[in-house]
C-alpha cells in the first residue's frame, strides 16, 4: 500500500490564548489535490504556514514520505522540507528575467533543461527574456507556478494562489496549473475560501470551521451528504423549513419528512437547496396531488424573479408561515410578482439536521 506524501497528525496551535489549529489531522497521497476549504479566519492560512515550516505548532507531528518534520521537540529548516510554496502575491524577483526566476535556486547541472521544459510546460516559452513587469497578471501566475515547481518539491502548498485574477482567466489559469502539478506528480494542499474552487480543483476536500477539520471526503460526498446545516449552506444557497420530529418523522406544509435516529420531540432544520424546489401552476386555487419523490405541495406568492445566466432565481412567500423561499429554475421563468404558485420538493435532495 502506498505511504501518504504528506501526513499531519493532531497539529495544535495557539495565539494569544485562543486556538486557532485545533487537533488537525490529514493526509494527501503522491498526484493527490487536498483542499483545505472553510471561511477566512478558520485556520486554514496557519496551518499551511506550519506544514511549510514559517510557524510552529505547539503539540502534533508532521511526516513526509514516513519522515519525520517536525513535531513539538524537533524542527526541519523549511528549506529542508521539500516543499513548494505559491501565495496570493507571486513574489517574482522585478529584477530578474522570467528564466532567471525560475532558475533562481537551482543548483547543479542541467538548470537550463528544467527552466525550458517547466516553461512550455505553462506556455511561456516565450517570454523567457521579459521581466515581471511586462507579463499580465495570469502570466506572472504561470512563471511562479514554473519557480515554485522547479526544484521538484514533493509537495505544493497553495495558499488562495488565484485570489488576484479575474474570472473569466482564473477558470483557465486553474485547469492548466492542475494539469501542470499532476503531470510532475506532486501532492498539492491547496487552501481556498471559495466552495467552487474547492469542488473544481479537489481529489478531496477538508472542510474547516474554528480551527478544526468538521468533515472531510470527496468533493461529489461532502457536497452531498453535509455533516450539519453550516457544511450545506457553506457551499450553496439553502432554503430551511422547521419541524418537530414525532416517530421518526416530521410534519410540514410540504408533508412528511424522514428524521431517522432523531429522538422524538426534536426540533429541526430541513435544508432544500434552490434548484431541488419544483414548481407548479396554480389551477384554481389547487396545487398538484401529492406524490411520494416529492410530497405535498404548498402554495406561494411570487415576490420577485431575476435571470442571471444560464437559469432564473424566483423569490416566494409562502403562505403557510410568511416564509421567503427561493427556487433555481433552468433558463428562462420570470412569474410576475404577485404571482402564486405551488412549490414541491424533491425528497431525495433534502438533509434533516437537528436544530442546534
């Protein structure tokens, strides 16, 4: 069985009393992309700088390649670890070409070779003679991705590495980097704040929240099957109804919900993502007959409705409690304000969370 490339084992650190890297544990396999994921502030940033060797940890372990690196006793020097560093600001040398700056470093023979072959490989072959000033921001971008990958570090911490580029050229920027780092089979820990970076980039996800690691699997799972209502809202916009749990079942103007395991009396949360809501005609005052894939439908009043791209976000009150719920609808549906409308939703999409 193959040994991880990076393992940090029950990683602890303090700031002026308060905890900000509290018992953190993971581990990120040779070609393996890990996201550290969460929101600022959560410890992400802290724990990227103790794994490079920047920060010390007050208690835990952190191995590479089964070798130890540090613990609260012993300290590799950074530049002994064999890790590749890329931060929000490239930190390329202005005085120094784009061969130059990459081959800064590099000892030994053959520091050419690499130099040329890390920049076709991020398409920048051209510009071996310009200086930093002349490129753009998604060229600078490529050409510290060529630096930080030269000496071929075992490891790639990556610290909100596409923060500072625009939309449209981050999309492409990350898709070539990640091709880059899987080509050089390099385990990659890479923190982001963005759920959509995350899920674009991630083998595996980690999801952080107050210095802890709360969940942790593959992207299609953790966006699936959340651990609690923060996990679900923190990667999409979520609509939340309110029950009690009776049987193992929860009563609402949408029908019945299963709570299995949830003791009786419980108060919770049922979470809909928007594009999970179906919505129907009124006819008469009638809604649709209820169905078991997606209960019982309940009646709302439009209050507003936007097209923003490939599908159209309508707003509704819902009559039963004065609620607002808002509904994903694919391409075109603007309903009038005023509107109403029957809303269903889809059993087999919802997650039912007892109320904290």
């Amino acid at each position: 069985m193959q040994a991880p490339r990076l393992e940090i084992k029950n990683i602890v650190k303090d700031f002026g009393g308060r905890r900000v890297v509290d018992d953190v544990s993971l581990t990120v396999m040779p070609g393996q992309v890990t996201c550290l994921l969460g929101p600022s502030g959560c410890g992400k940033s802290t724990t990227l700088r103790i794994i490079a060797g920047v920060e010390s940890q007050d208690s835990g372990a952190i191995h590479v390649d089964s070798n130890l690196v540090c613990d609260a006793d012993f300290t590799l020097p950074p530049e002994q670890r064999n890790i590749g560093l890329m931060f929000q600001d490239f930190a390329l040398f202005p005085h120094l070409t784009v061969a130059q700056n990459v081959a800064f470093g590099l000892k030994g023979g053959k520091v050419s070779d690499r130099v040329h072959e890390l920049l076709a490989k991020v398409g920048m072959s051209a510009h071996v003679d310009d200086y930093p000033h002349q490129l753009s921001g998604g060229e600078q971008q490529r050409v510290a991705l060529a630096r930080a990958l030269a000496p071929r570090p075992k490891i790639m911490l990556m610290d909100e590495p596409f923060s500072g580029l625009d939309d449209r050229l981050r999309d492409d920027i990350r898709d070539e980097t990640l091709e880059v780092l899987k080509s050089e089979g390099t385990a990659v820990l890479l923190v982001t704040h963005e759920p959509g970076e995350a899920m674009r980039m991630a083998d595996e996800i980690a999801l952080m929240r107050n210095g802890k690691i709360v969940q942790q699997g593959a992207p299609y799972n953790i966006y699936n099957a959340p651990k609690d209502i923060e996990a679900a809202s923190f990667f999409s916009d979520i609509n939340v109804i309110k029950g009690k749990v009776e049987g193992a079942l929860t009563d609402t103007p949408f029908g019945q919900f299963l709570a299995p395991g949830v003791p009786d009396g419980t108060d919770v949360d049922i979470a809909i993502r928007p594009q999970h809501i179906k919505i129907e005609f009124d006819r008469g005052g009638r809604g649709p007959s209820p169905t078991p894939a997606e209960g019982t439908a309940a009646r709302g009043v439009v209050q507003r409705a936007r097209f923003i791209g490939a599908s159209s976000l309508v707003e509704f009150r819902m009559e039963f409690d004065g609620s607002i719920l808002k509904a994903v609808v694919p391409s075109v549906f603007l309903p009038k304000p005023g509107m109403p409308l029957w809303l269903m939703i889809r059993r087999d999409r919802c997650f039912v969370f007892a109320d904290k």
